[in-house]
C-alpha cells in the first residue's frame, strides 16, 4: 500500500476536462499527425475528441459574444483555456518514482509542465524537501493545487500559477516534470535542450523524439485507465552541454566534436597522431573512449573544456572563426 502523500482535493469536475484542438495545435507546430500517434495515446485523444464538439460550442459562444461587445450588457465573453492536454492524473506512487528517478533533493527546483491538481510538485517539496512551481492552464486546478500545498504544509516552498506552459520561464528549474503528449514534448524539446546542462527531465509515458532518454524505468499501475498496459514507463533526460565543434587543446592539438543529444563521436589529433573515441555527455560532464582502454575527461565549463587525459589536463578552447590556429 503506497502512502498518501498528500490530501487530494479533486475539483467538482471530471477528470478528463476539455481539450484544445489537436488539429491545430499540430499544424502550429508542424509536429506528426495522429497517424503516427501510439495506441493508448489515441484513447487519450478519443476522450479529448468527445468533448471538442463541447469546445465548439464554447467557441461559437466567444464568437457570439464579441459581436454583442458594443452592446454592454447584452453579451460577455467568456474565459476559455485551451489545453494541450486533458487533466489526468499521476498516481501517488508513480509520482514518487518519478522524483526518485530523477533524484530530487532539498536543493532542487521542480517544476511541473501542466501541473492539473499539483501533487507532483507538492510531493517534492513534502517529501523530498524541494522547492517548486506548478504550470497549468486550468484556474480552477490551480486554486485546488494551492488549496492542496496549504493543507500539505508545503505553501511557502510551493508557487502554482495559471500559465501556459509553452510561455513557461524554465531557466530555474534544476529539475522539469512532464506527463504530457508525445507532440507537446516534441514541441518542447528545443527548449528542453537549451536547459542549463544538467537540468534533469522527467516524463510520464512519453518520450522526447529521438533523443534517447538516459534511463527508462515500468511502474506497475493495475489502476491505469489510460491504454492496455497497466504500468507507467518513465524516461529520464540529463540535458547535455552543447559541445558540437573544433576544441583547440595545449601544444596544437585539436579534438573535433559530433555530438547528437547526449552522445559524442570524436577525432583527437594530438603530437602528430589522430585518435576516435566515442562517448556520451551527463550534463556537463564529458567522456570519451577510445582504443586500448584510452579514456578521455572533461567538464564543460561554457566555451572551456577543463580536463583532458593523463597527460594533457589543460584547459581546451572553442576554436574560432580561423579554427585552431
Ligand atoms: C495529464 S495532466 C497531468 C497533471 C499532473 N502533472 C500529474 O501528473 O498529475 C496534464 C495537465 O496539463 C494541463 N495543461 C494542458 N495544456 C496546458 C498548457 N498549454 N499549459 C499549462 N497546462 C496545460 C491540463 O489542464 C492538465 O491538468
């Protein structure tokens, strides 16, 4: 039996609220079509399709009313918030796995990406003793979410706050969580990656694309009502340094850089001899293997890599627009 982590105050409405329009959101973003959509995503998707024709509505009301605006009195326009994404929630035990996984500590800041009723950021600072911010588009999860962080004693070290995500200041996050849909991820990624290097990230269900996650873990949830697998996959992402490029090192050499994601293929050139390693990023942390057990450390230090093999530890130089020379 998992622990309550937390009171958990639903709001007097379904769990699965409304949805914006899919359609439109892809073809805002230019992201794939429902085609390619896996299975229980489009259960997801079917559910938020029902209630479009309720959205319609809403919108013809919007309409309606903006023609009754020069008309005081006569018409109101109501507030309406497009979700990416309908409400549904993380259980208490997968909520758990997922800060384990990424692990958060006292000196993280989490922030949850459509944080619905709020326990993930509650659970981090309840349980884990983080600080955090809850996004939602939903005022009236985020009254609940505040509601929720009072009653858990974890106010003061808790924000929740109408916004949509996609305007979401994240640069002070130490850690990003996410139980979102495969195309809003994908049309996060970009920003994602731009994340200070070693921000973790967090997600339920989804993946980033083809940026392999670090680690991937099942959490058994018998009461899933979402697809046909009663369990929860959750990927874990360290964001990697941007390291791409030419890297001028100490008496002429130079170390060539691939990088897709967090791994690395390399061409050292050093005392007349030219090397391959492969490697990966965590974060800012950079390693590389070669032949014969060569090994080869760094940490990114913005525009300086500071480390090198056993006999070379000098700081290397993004090389310029002239290269190494
Ligand atoms: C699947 S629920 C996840 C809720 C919570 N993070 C959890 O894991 O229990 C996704 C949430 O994202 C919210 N959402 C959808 N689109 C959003 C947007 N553009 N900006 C902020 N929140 C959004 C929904 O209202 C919903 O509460």
């Amino acid at each position: 039996m998992v622990e309550k982590l937390w009171d958990v105050q639903r709001p007097g409405r379904s769990q699965v609220m409304s949805a914006g329009s899919r359609k439109n959101l892809s073809r805002r973003r230019g992201l794939p079509s429902r085609g390619h959509w896996p299975a229980s995503m489009c259960r997801m998707h079917e559910a938020t399709t029902r209630l479009q024709a309720l959205s319609r509505g809403i919108g013809n009301l919007a309409t309606a009313a903006a023609l009754l605006a020069p008309f005081p009195g006569l018409g109101a326009t109501p507030t309406v918030p497009v979700e990416d994404v309908p409400f549904i929630t993380t259980p208490d035990h997968v909520t758990v796995a997922m800060l384990e996984l990424a692990g958060v500590g006292a000196q993280d800041h989490v922030i949850d990406l459509g944080s619905g009723d709020g326990r993930i950021v509650i659970t981090a600072a309840k349980r884990f003793g983080a600080s955090g911010l809850g996004v939602e588009i939903v005022p009236d999860l985020v009254a609940q979410s505040r509601v929720n962080a009072r009653r858990a004693g974890v106010a003061a070290r808790t924000r929740f706050e109408v916004q949509d995500l996609y305007a979401t200041d994240l640069s002070t996050a130490s850690v990003v969580t996410m139980y979102l849909l495969p195309e809003v991820n994908l049309a996060l990624r970009p920003r994602l990656l731009a994340l200070k290097p070693g921000t973790r990230l967090v997600s339920h269900d989804w993946a980033l694309g083809d940026w392999a996650p670090d680690r991937t873990l099942t959490v058994a949830v018998p009461e899933k009502t979402i697809g046909r697998e009663k369990l929860s996959r959750l990927h874990l992402w360290t964001v990697p340094a941007a390291v791409q490029g030419l890297w001028c090192g100490p008496a002429g050499a130079t170390l060539q850089l691939q990088q897709r994601y967090q791994v690395l293929s390399a061409l050292l050139t050093q005392g007349g001899l030219a090397r391959s390693y492969s490697g990966r990023l965590h974060g800012a942390a950079l390693e590389l293997l070669g032949e014969a057990g060569a090994r080869w450390q760094a940490t990114v230090d913005g525009e300086v890599l500071r480390g090198g093999d056993a006999t070379a530890t000098l700081p290397w130089r993004r090389a310029g627009a002239a290269g190494c020379g």
